[in-house]
C-alpha cells in the first residue's frame, strides 16, 4: 500500500510546488506561508497549510522578512556586511516601483507603507523614484499594456524568463504634456497606496479580535 500511494504524493507534490512558486512570484516574492495557502485555496486547490509549509521549505522560499542589521562574529568596519548589503539593495521604501523580472515578467506594483524596510528577494526590480511627484504616475505607466510591453520587450532566458536593471534603466518615460493631468494620474496612484495601508490596518484589527475574542484556540 505505501509503495502504490508514495508516487502519487510525489506527483502531487511537483505539481504543488509549482503553483506554490507561481503565487509567490505573482505576488513580488513576499507571500509567505499563510496567505500562499490561503490562495491556493481560494483558487480551488485545495491543500492543507502545513503541506505548503513543507513544500516552502523543500524549495527555499519564504515570505518577505523585516530587514535586520546582521551580527558577524569579526568586526571589520571597511568589511560589507549583509545588514548594509539589504539596506542597500534588498529594503523596499514607500512609493518605490516593483517589477517582477523572472519567471512572470513585467508585473508592477507600488511599495505600500506598511511594506516599509521590509526585505524582498532578488526576483524584482525596485524603480526608486526621484520624488514622490513623479512615483505614482512611474508605476502607473509601467502597469499600462504600452509599459509592459516596454519592460518584456528585452527578455531572455531559454527555460525561465528573465530580464535585469540594464533592460529596465532603457525604458524611457514620457511626459504629459499637461501637467495637470500627470500631477491628476500621480496623485490617484498615492492615494489609493494609502487606502491600501489604511485597508491593511484594518484587516490587522479584525485578526487581532478573531484571535482574542471569537476563536477558542
């Protein structure tokens, strides 16, 4: 009998994992274990969440974690040490643009606040903008269908497809002629930015009662 099921789990379990990675990705490689699972299942996969668990940590991945300054065991201040490595590269900032550069390419996304000095991996490409005058109408125009044309036009990869920060520092980005307009598209970019972290405060209090006061365990 164990011998007939155990190619089965093994099936299921490559075919897990690969949906498991796909909404990872989709969702700029910050999903972690909980809301993988609650995905898949909202999805119609129907899979229990210690099995996501599992798999996660079969392949490697995890969900965004807070940055944290690294300890080393020999103190050498002209030594690169990882914490300033992901403050320098990795640390997500309010209003930077996301793109997805491997595997599902050119999906973009504005850094909400309550993503502040989180880290997230090196499948995506962070736009720091020069201000944010400019921030919201940056992510809005990579997320048009002309912007993600722009951004999958440089890419490669045999097996995976990928695209780097040299293909994406190439896409030039218009000016609206009328001011008004682009400082009008700016604007309802970081105003619903700022409705997304006001609907995550909120979210974060409804779980804190469904913990305290409506489940028993």
């Amino acid at each position: 009998m164990h011998h007939d099921r155990e190619p089965e789990r093994k099936k299921r379990d490559k075919a897990l994992i690969e949906e498991i990675k796909r909404v990872w990705k989709e969702n700029f490689c910050v999903y972690g274990v909980r809301k993988i699972w609650r995905q898949l299942n909202r999805e119609g996969i129907k899979v229990a969440r210690c099995t996501v668990e599992r798999l996660m940590k079969h392949i490697g991945i995890q969900g965004v974690v807070r940055g944290r300054r690294c300890k080393t065991t020999v103190s050498n201040p002209k030594a690169v040490h990882h914490g300033d490595r992901i403050k320098k590269q990795l640390e997500l900032n309010e209003n930077m643009t996301l793109i997805t550069c491997s595997g599902t390419i050119g999906k973009v996304s504005l850094v909400p606040r309550h993503w502040e000095h989180w880290s997230a991996s090196q499948h995506i490409i962070r736009v720091v903008p020069a201000n944010n005058d400019i921030a919201g109408y940056i992510c809005v125009f990579l997320a048009t269908d002309y912007g993600r044309e722009l951004i999958t036009r440089f890419t490669y990869g045999s097996v995976v497809d990928e695209i780097d920060n040299r293909h994406v520092f190439q896409i030039p980005f218009p000016l609206l002629k009328s001011a008004d307009v682009q400082a009008e598209i700016n604007h309802l970019a970081l105003h619903a930015n700022e409705l997304r972290y006001q609907a995550y405060q909120v979210e974060q209090e409804a779980l804190t009662v469904m913990n305290d006061e409506v489940l028993f365990t």
